[in-house]
C-alpha cells in the first residue's frame, strides 16, 4: 500500500515540473481571452500613440520642396470687365480683387496690368519667365504635317516644310493660325498642350481655330479635333 507522503510528494514534483515547461514556453505562443482583455488599449492610449508616431514621422521627413509658378499678369483691354476676365482665366472675381488690392470694380483702364495667380489658372510659362497676357481666346485644335496630305507639298518641292513665315516648321513650336486673330510672330500657351510660335497660315485656318504642326501623320490623324480650348496671347511677341 503507498504512502500517502510519498504520494504527495511525487505528486508535488509533477506539478513543479509541468509548471516549470509551461514557464519556458514563448510567451506569444498562446493567448487566452483573459489574456487579451488584460493587454487592450482604451481609445485615449491610442490617440496618444497615432499623435506620438504622427510627431515622429513630422520630425524624420526630409523638406518638402515647393515649386512656385511662374507670374503672370493680364493687360487690360478696352471694353474689359473684371467678370469677364475673371471667366477667361476661370478664377473668382474675389480673388481678382483681392490679389491686385481693387476696391472699385469698375475703375479698371484699358493698358492696366492686372496679376493672375497663375497657380489656379495653370498657367506655367517656360523657364520661369514672366508673361504679361494681352488676349484670352477659346479655341479649336487641329494638327498638320508638312506633306502633301496637309499643304500639297512633297519633299521635293523646294518649299516643303517652310513656314508661311519663313522659317522651317519645327513640331513642339509652329502653329498655324488666322494672322487677323493672333498675329504673326506671337507666341502663345495653349492649354494642355504649352507655348508654342503663330509661324504659319492655312486656307482652313479662320478666327481662333489652330493648327498644330507635327511631323509624322499618323500622330497628326489620332490628335483629330479638340474643342473649346483655353489659348493665351501674351504680350510683346510679335
């Protein structure tokens, strides 16, 4: 028959044992829910930790680089009215206002200047040059080639490729345009598309229709017809 001490004894030693396994388990090995409820986190510690790592992530960026527009200004026309350049260049008469410090909307003189924040219009001039905008017109566009498709003209011909101006057509700057419109020599930002020369004229060319030279035909028939786009004259350029 078995001692009772040594029973307990034994029995003590099992249990030391088994509680000692336990202990060397990984503590992330099991989770029970009492487990879970003692380790939670209250809403307020969580606001506390996203303001803490919000700080740190603050403080770790690098600068952040700014980009500034260039400026730009609008001469005044004869018969200008601040609500209808203020529609041209899709800003708020407000801001309009407000930017060239106006009091009196209907003090404005043909030849004023007024300062467009090009950063709403999205205007952005080439080599951070300062424009000074003499005409806004809605325009539509269309595109050519120097072949005979667009002037009738094969690369033998000893005119094939020159401009109505002179000069020879060049993709990413000649425009063909009505010259009662935008006069020869000027230079112009299309919406979407940038600055580009008024160098050249065309039979089909009427009012502010303009055709953009480019030089493979197949990129010519996909550009096809854009309506109702922004075009800017600026000033001095022809």
């Amino acid at each position: 028959m078995c001692n009772p001490s040594i029973f307990r004894l034994a029995l003590c030693l099992i249990l030391i044992v088994t509680l000692g396994a336990a202990a060397e388990r990984p503590a992330y090995a099991y989770h029970t829910s009492s487990d879970l409820a003692e380790t939670a986190v209250t809403s307020q510690e969580w606001d506390a930790i996203l303001q803490r790592d919000a700080g740190a992530e603050t403080q770790t960026e690098g600068p952040v680089l700014q980009t500034q527009s260039s400026p730009v200004s609008y001469k005044v026309r004869s018969g200008d009215t601040l609500y209808r350049i203020s529609r041209s260049f899709g800003i708020p008469v407000e801001t309009l206002l407000t930017v060239n410090g106006i009091n009196d909307p209907g003090s404005l003189q043909a030849g004023q200047q007024l300062q467009i924040p090009s950063e709403q219009t999205g205007i952005d001039l080439p080599g951070g040059q300062e424009g000074i905008i003499r005409q806004v017109l809605t325009s539509t566009l269309t595109a050519y080639t120097a072949g005979v498709e667009s002037t009738g003209k094969k690369p033998s011909h000893p005119e094939y490729g020159i401009t109505y101006s002179g000069s020879k057509a060049e993709e990413g700057r000649t425009i063909a345009v009505d010259p009662s419109v935008i006069p020869m020599g000027s230079t112009v930002f299309i919406d979407g598309i940038g600055v580009r020369k008024a160098e050249d004229i065309g039979s089909a060319i009427r009012g502010t229709r303009i055709d953009l030279f480019m030089d493979d035909v197949k990129q010519a028939r996909d550009f096809g017809v854009k309506k109702n786009v922004k075009v800017y004259v600026l000033e001095g350029t022809a």
